[in-house]
C-alpha cells in the first residue's frame, strides 16, 4: 500500500500529469474568490455573497460603527442647538433684568424734555415724530408719488423695498445726530426699538439675516462705533433674526453725502461696497438697515453688493427719509 500525497503540488511534482488537468488546477487555484472562468468571458459572478464568514462580519460591524456614530453626532448637533438657544433666552432674561435694576438707580431721562423714568425718547416726544405721508413710491418709499416715482421708473433699484419711520426732522433728526455726531450711542436702544416696531408694518417681516450698511474703517477709527450696526443689534436681538455685522464691507473711504446731489451720490459710493465672504449671503433675505435715507444711493450700492454675491433679496429700513 502506497502513500498518495493529497497536496495540489503533487500533480506538479507527477512526470504524468496530463495538460487537463494541469488547466483545472491552475483555474482552482489562480480565479479570484466569488468568480469561475468560463470560455470567451474574463470573469462571471458567481456568487456576490461568497466572501468569508469573518471578512462578513467585520463589514457588518463596520456598518453598525458608523451608524451608531452619525446617530450620536446629529444627537450632539440636537443638544447643541438646544443649549444655544437656552443660552440666548438666559441672556436675554439676564439682560432684561440687569435694565431693570440700573434703571431703578439710575433711571433714564428722554434726551429732549429730561423727562424720567421713560426711556431715553419719552412716549410724548416719540408722538412729535413725523411718519413718512402717504402716497409714497411703492419700492424706495419716496413721499408724493403713488405707484412708482420717476428715479424708480427710470432705473429699478436693486434693493426690493425700502420703508423708514419718518421725516428726517424735529425729534428724530436731533436724536440721530446726537446718536451719529455726539456719540450718545445710549440712544440705539430707544432708536432701534423704533425700527422695530416699524418693521411689523413693512411689506414684508420674513428675513434670515440682518446687515448694517459699513461705513469704511478709517471713519469708524475715528467715530468709534458704526450708528448702523448699533441700530441692525437692537433689532436682531428683538426679533430674533441673525445679525451678519462683517458681512458687508466699505472698500473704498468716500466723501460724506450730506453734501452731494443725486448724480454726485450715485458716483461717490459706485462700486464701494464689497462681500468678503460670499457664502455667508447665498441664498438669504437680507434686511438691510441705515440710519438716513436720501436718495437710496448708499443703499443701492450695498444692496447691487449683496445681490452680486448670491443673496436672495434685499430689503430696507431706516429711521428718517430726507426727501
């Protein structure tokens, strides 16, 4: 009784190994797992489940791994975005009862009739404020005109509307200045309240961010604040929606506009705003804010700015409108 090598390489060892079965070996032994080789074809699935047992059950774990990881990072991103908000409502009530303990000590005194304990801009001197009259243009807000007025007809401006709480005189010009000029920036508060009371009374109340027309650095050097960004905090902060304060920004230091007529505005701001980051702005409605409003110049060219970048539309408000 002879013993037979059971090994494949016995039938390579074998001087009488015919060619056939050389040939099946070879195809046992070199075709990828899962394949045979058939005659005119490379490879034909054989079957799509034949991996090993182990290699199987690694996958699976896998598979299960990263499933519990996406579950626990969007359970993370859930509890995050409730701990914001609970932060901003903690903030809110913090700061609303910080107000009103400094103003039981140190109580407000409207700046005009020093009358107290009535907020900086006292209930009777907000009544002497006069609203825009109507009619007025339906699209820059421009009063004495019903429909369109004639800048509006003759070129479409860029922003959707533009609405503000009243004339630039009286009250609300002493207060703007004093608020621009004198550096009573205490006054933003009262003032934007004012915008956003005003706002519920626009075309529209649905935006997704906030933004203050800039003024360039240089000038804000020199001022120390931006009147429009004090003014876009107040109403972020009381209506809820974002505020995007760098969004925007002055490229080019112009001269002042108070000065200039309409052609000379129209220039003076051309191409002097700019949208560092774009993706900041796609897709968004854009509530833009400015203390005065003339001829929409300034806000026509921050508005072509933001479009130019991707936002959706553009809106926006001011406190006076100098006709």
């Amino acid at each position: 009784m002879h013993w037979r090598d059971p090994s494949p390489d016995r039938l390579l060892r074998t001087p009488h190994t015919s060619a056939s079965a050389l040939a099946a070996l070879s195809l046992k032994l070199f075709q990828p797992a899962g394949y045979i080789l058939t005659p005119g074809r490379r490879r034909v699935n054989e079957a799509p489940n034949s991996l090993p047992e182990a290699l199987q059950a690694g996958m699976r774990q896998t598979a299960r791994e990263k499933a519990l990881v996406k579950t626990r990072l969007a359970s993370s991103k859930t509890r995050s975005a409730e701990s914001a908000g609970w932060c901003s409502a903690m903030r809110s009530e913090l700061r609303e009862l910080l107000e009103s303990i400094l103003e039981l000590v140190y109580p407000k005194k409207c700046f005009a009739c020093e009358c107290i304990g009535h907020g900086y801009i006292c209930p009777q001197c907000l009544e002497d404020i006069r609203p825009i009259p109507e009619p007025f243009c339906r699209i820059c807000g421009e009063p004495g005109f019903d429909g369109l007025c004639p800048s509006c007809t003759q070129k479409t401006p860029a922003f959707t509307w533009a609405r503000a709480v009243g004339l630039f005189d009286g009250i609300l010009r002493d207060a703007i200045h004093k608020l621009k000029y004198e550096g009573q920036t205490y006054l933003a508060q009262d003032l934007g309240l004012l915008l956003a009371r005003h706002l519920e009374n626009s075309p529209s109340q649905k935006f997704d961010a906030v933004v203050p027309v800039p003024i360039h650095r240089k000038r804000e050097r020199q001022r120390g604040f931006n009147q429009s960004q004090l003014l876009a905090k107040q109403i972020s902060e009381r209506t809820g929606t974002p505020l995007l304060e760098r969004a925007l920004v002055r490229t080019i230091h112009t001269r002042p506009q108070v000065d200039l007529g309409r052609e000379a505005r129209l220039l003076n701001v051309e191409n002097a705003f700019a949208v560092p980051n774009p993706q900041k702005v796609q897709g968004l409605r854009i509530l833009l804010i400015d203390d005065v409003m003339t001829t929409g110049a300034t806000c026509n060219a921050a508005s072509t700015a933001l479009l130019a970048a991707g936002a959706r539309s553009v809106a926006v408000m001011t406190l006076a409108r100098q006709p």
